[in-house]
C-alpha cells in the first residue's frame, strides 16, 4: 500500500473512531436525559442513623428515585441536612425528613423530642444522685430505689426499678452536645405512663439513684435487690 492509501486507511479509521464516540455520546445524554425526566433527588441516610445524632457529611447523600416517590418534606440538597439532629432513628436509605429534624444549638419543646406512648417527668437531683452531674441529654439511665418494705420487719431494701430511660433534659437544657446548666437541680426523663408512676412513688416514698449506661448498652439485667439479710450473700 503507497503513502496515499495508508493515509486514507488512517482517515477512515480516525472518522470511525469520531463517528463511534459521536453516537457513545448522543445515546449517554439521551439516556441521562431521560434519567432526568423521569427521576428526582433527594436526601437519604447512608447507614442507620441513631436519634439525637448530629448528622455530618458521609452520612447523607444525595440518590435519585423515581418521579413523585420523594416525600413532600424530604429535600435533595445535603446542606439543608447536615449539621441537624435527628429527633427519630434514621434507616438506611431511608428519605430524610426535614420535621424530623432539629436545628443544633436552639432550645427544643420538650414535647417535639417525646416519641408516642411517652411522657416526660421531671425529678429532683443533685451531685450524688445524678453521676456526679456527668448525665447529659440523650444518654440512658437506670433508676435504683431504696424504700422500707411494708413487712413487720420494715427492712430497708434497694432494687433497680427502672432500665434503658431516656434522659430529656438536664435541668431547662436539652441539647446533648452543651455543657450541664452548674448545679442543675432536676433531670427530665422520657417514660411511659406507668413507668412514671413507678417513679413517682419511689421518690416521694424513698430515695432514687441514676445509673449511667453506656453508649451502646441497652441490655436488660434481672436482679433481685438488696437488703441487710442479703448484702454480703454470695450472688
């Protein structure tokens, strides 16, 4: 083949090559075309997401669904999210919720963070009762008693009443991320209805000491309280 024809044979396969990329390329904007028109945005979580947590970066992002699947109070910019904190678990994938949201920082009704069937009471603490003022909103508490038994004995006995509470406020503060108010004389807890009254009566009848749990724990003991005749019996 003489220099002319290798020159045309290059050509033809250079105008091949253009003509191939040509069509890759109207076919790939017809079809992000058609993503467009059929498809929106919107905000979801990336992994399960626990309640007053303070969403951030990596834990959002931004997907499409189909046309009219996104919630009317969801949104599909990741600024209007991040830096909130949840007031519900988020699930993976999972649309988020603008109203299920809470700006970080601003003082919260009380009533917005209680979920269904639970009510919040407010007890009185002070340094020895409270973890030595280390409780801070969002983290879980249980409730130990100590009461005089109706027997005729009238023994004194210590019990742990209550697992797994949720702690509201510590005094008129809620946000989890701020400093305890100094000296903070109450703790607002998130119960149910007959929880409450279990509380109620242990501290206007006794006296009630908070043990705080870990992060992570929500694992429910069985104990069968002390009292003299028990305190040093091998358990």
């Amino acid at each position: 083949m003489d220099r002319t024809g290798k020159r045309l044979l290059l050509m033809a396969l250079l105008l091949a090559v253009i003509g191939g990329l040509g069509v890759y390329y109207f076919l790939a904007n017809l079809e992000r075309l058609a993503l467009t028109e059929h498809t929106e945005e919107v905000v979801v979580a990336v992994a399960d997401v626990p309640a007053r947590t303070a969403l951030r970066e990596g834990m959002v992002a931004v997907v499409r669904v189909p046309r009219g699947m996104r919630h009317p109070g969801a949104t599909d910019t990741v600024g209007h999210v991040v830096g909130r904190l949840t007031t519900a678990p988020l699930i993976a994938g999972e649309q988020v919720l603008l109203a299920r949201l809470h700006e970080a920082g601003t003082k919260t009704n009380l009533a917005f963070l209680l979920e269904e069937g639970y009510r919040a009471l407010s007890v009185h603490i002070n340094e020895r009762i409270a973890v030595a003022y280390h409780l801070r909103p969002g983290d879980y508490v249980d409730v130990v008693v100590s009461y005089e038994e109706t027997t005729a004995a009238g023994a004194s006995r210590s019990k742990v009443l209550l697992q797994n509470i949720l702690v509201l406020a510590v005094g008129s503060e809620t946000n989890p991320f701020a400093a305890a108010p100094p000296e903070a004389t109450t703790l607002t807890l998130a119960l149910r209805p007959d929880a409450a009254e279990r509380l109620v009566w242990a501290e206007d009848h006794g006296s009630i000491r908070f043990l705080l749990r870990a992060v992570a724990d929500r694992h429910q003991v069985t104990t069968s309280g002390v009292n003299a005749e028990t305190l040093t019996s091998p358990r």
